[in-house]
C-alpha cells in the first residue's frame, strides 16, 4: 500500500541517527584529469542524482543510454511521489515542469480481500489526520524521465555521455569507466543506478542477494465512471496487492500483481473483456471501467545489497535495493539514495576530502542502510502474508491492520513513517520553504 507499512510498530524505520566521521586530517589534493563523480544510469534515480550532485556543487557527469520516445512509449507504470520526494524535485528544478500533469492523493483505502478467516477492517487514511494537504502525487514514469533528462540537457555544468559502461577498472585515485564506443571517463566517485544487474556493484565488488516471488504484476492505465476523490485503493488479495492509484480525471494507474498464470491470461485478454475483469474484482467501486490503455506484464523479485558503497562506488535505486509493487516505496527511496550522496559528496567536496574516500563511503552507507532494509523487510513480509496463507501470518497482518486502524497516535506515526524516515533529513529533502 502506498508508504503505509501497517506491520505493527516493529516495521516501523527506526530513526536514522545524524551521520558525523573522522575526517582526513590531509587535504586531498584531486587530479585535473579525474571529476569529482560519475553517475552510471539513466533511470529516474540517475537522473535525480546528477542533478542533486550539482545542486550540492560536486563535478558531475552522466553515462548512460538516453531515454527515447519509443521506449518511454512502452513505459506503462507510474509512481507515487510523497512529501519529501516532492521537495527533493523542487530542489532540483524539476517539479515546476511535473506539477501540472500530477494528481494528488488524498487517501489511502486499504481492503481486506483474502477471504481469510481473520479479515481486518476496511481502512481509510486520508492525508488531513496529519496536518498534510496531500500524501504526495502520482505522476506517469515517462513524465518523470522526460522532465528530469530535459533538466540535465539544459544544466551546462553536466555533462552527458551517451553510451553504455562497459568495463570498470579501480584505481588507488579513481575509477576508469570504458565506454562501448571506446570513450572513458576517470572520476573519484561513482553513483551506480545501473539497475539490478548493475555492473558497477560487480566491479565494486559489492555481493547483492536477490530473489523471486511467485507472482506477477500487470501495469496499466485506465478510465473509470466515478471519480477517484484523490483517494487510492489497495486490495489484499491472496494472489497479491491489486492497486489503483488516482491520475488526472477519472483515470487511474493500475498494479494487479497475481500468479504468473493467471497474469499472462490477464494480459492476453482485448480491452474490453479486461475491463470486464477489473471492474468485477474491483467491487465496481470506480463505476464502470471505460479505456484501457497499453498493458505490461513483468515478474516480482527482490533484491537487497550489502554495503551499499564500498570501493568509490555507492550503490543507489534499483542497483542497491528492489522491492515488490507495494506501498511505493521504490522510487521514494531511490531519491532519498540521490539526496543523502549529495549532501555527503558535497560537503567532502567543500572540505577538501577525497569524494570517493573511505570516510564518505561509510558515512553513506551508515545513512541508508537502515531506511533500506527496514522497507525491504516490511514490504517482503507483508507480500509473503498475502500469497502464503498461513494462518499465523494471516493474524499478524489483519491484527496489525486493525491496531493502525484503531489507535489515533499509532495511526498517525504509521502514515508519517510510511512515508519517509524520521530523524535528520538532507538538505535537498527539507521543505523547498526553509530555503
């Protein structure tokens, strides 16, 4: 469910503690032919974490595969963004380009529709209970990509490789990046958003364990009869989460996760006959279902890498940690990834330390590997209690659900933590007003 992470207070993100390190005592003295960072992926967390490298004043250059219009036309999925995701594109220039395609989300519903023995209570959070006029928006991933590659187009000071990585080689002073079309590029740092099969986390020689869930998830887009009322519905199911999240009008983005079976069947059916499907499992809640945009199909996985920086590398979004479709976690923790290596990396920057030294990589590492494996546990905890069905895991989540749903002060510190950590924040995350 998007950033409520209703498993009773031991899911809940401990407090990430402020992060202070011995410092060199000598000054690092950088070499004229080696940038201060590389960041390796295109994405929306490579992206954002270009940008967020030179908002912090760090040197910084992009390699990657540029988006295109053909693949950003098969790109189906959106993401919900919440507060401070939303501050951390203000910051870097970008929210002003997204703000009017953006739909706010007001509530949260969630619905117990395993059939279990134990059903939890319907819940609704709505946004107001804490003092927010929305939890965040949601906004098209090609939107997203678009908006942030424009703004490192127009940034001067980035430079950007259009190009594949293809061999990483470390050196006592930097890392040698090798290009397909024979180029390299030396920097002192790299910010590997390569994704899941990242080739940087190999070369770093950073071990990442991943796994498979028996599940799949359809993505798509589509028109209903009533309006959403900004208000996004997660059903439990036992074949996993079947999620509609609000877009502009009476449209919403849709994540039916379901046994790869079943999925395929889904996926194979024409438009009408799916939105047949969807308007039954969804209780006809959203009226009648009208057009369905282009679908996709993709398997669940997870996959969790410790460290995440190590040998001048740091490791962020998909390259460091991938979660199930539950909860929106993914993207909000990919940006926090972007904003606390620019914080870190700026201020080794503006001190004269080495970038990609010891003492930056452990400061990193002490800063997101809590926030990281917390969500990862909750979120793979929470996906195993649905498909599973066992009867212990059955009681702890529709005991959980209910506790959340009844208590005021423990509802309201699940929807804060839900949504992002708390405790001391990047500068790029505070609110774009305290600046």
């Amino acid at each position: 469910m998007l950033g409520i992470l209703p498993i009773g207070p031991t899911g809940l993100v401990p407090v990430v503690p402020a992060v202070h390190v011995a410092h060199e005592q000598r000054i690092f003295m950088p070499q004229p032919d080696v940038i201060d960072a590389a960041v390796v992926g295109t994405g929306p967390a490579g992206l954002a974490a270009a940008l967020a490298l030179a908002w912090s004043g760090v040197e910084v250059a992009l390699i990657g595969p540029a988006p295109t219009s053909a693949s950003l036309g098969r790109e189906t999925r959106t993401t919900a963004l919440f507060g401070g995701s939303i501050d951390f594109l203000r910051h870097i220039g970008v929210w002003d380009d997204l703000e009017d395609g953006a739909e706010a989300l007001s509530g949260l519903r969630l619905v117990d529709d395993t059939g279990g023995l134990l059903r939890a209570p319907e819940t609704l959070f709505q946004s107001d209970e804490i003092g927010r006029a929305a939890f965040g928006y949601n906004i098209a991933n090609a939107t997203l990509v678009r908006a942030l590659f424009a703004r490192v187009v127009a940034r001067s000071g980035i430079p950007f490789i259009d190009g594949t990585v293809t061999s990483v080689s470390h050196e006592d002073d930097g890392v040698m990046l090798a290009i397909a079309d024979g180029r390299t590029s030396r920097a002192r740092l790299v910010v590997a958003a390569d994704g899941r099969q990242s080739l940087c986390r190999s070369a770093a020689g950073i071990s990442a364990e991943a796994w498979s869930y028996p599940q799949s998830a359809i993505t798509t887009l589509f028109a209903h009869a009533r309006p959403h009322g900004g208000i996004s519905t997660e059903l439990h199911r036992r074949a996993g989460p079947l999620t509609t999240v609000p877009m502009r009008g009476n449209v919403s983005s849709l994540v039916w996760v379901d046994t790869p079976a079943e999925a395929t069947r889904l996926a194979g059916l024409g438009k009408q006959e799916f939105g047949r499907e969807l308007e039954t499992r969804l209780g006809g809640f959203l009226g009648a279902i009208g057009d369905i945009g282009p679908r996709a199909t993709f398997p669940l996985s997870g996959l969790s890498a410790k460290p995440l920086a190590h040998n001048r590398t740091v490791l962020i979004g998909e390259a460091g940690h991938v979660l199930p479709p539950i909860g929106a976690q993914g993207l909000n923790l990919g940006f926090r990834d972007a904003a606390w290596v620019a914080d870190i990396a700026g201020t080794a920057k503006r001190e004269l330390r080495d970038i990609g030294g010891n003492d930056v990589l452990r400061a990193y590492d002490t800063a997101r590997s809590g926030d990281v494996a917390t969500r990862t546990l909750a979120i793979d905890l929470l996906n195993r209690s649905l498909f599973t069905g066992l009867l212990p895991f059955d009681v702890l989540r529709g005991a959980g659900l209910a506790l959340v749903g009844a208590i005021g002060p423990l509802r309201r510190m699940v929807m804060r933590e839900g949504m992002e950590p708390s405790g001391r924040v990047p500068r790029l995350l505070e609110a774009a007003s305290q600046h």
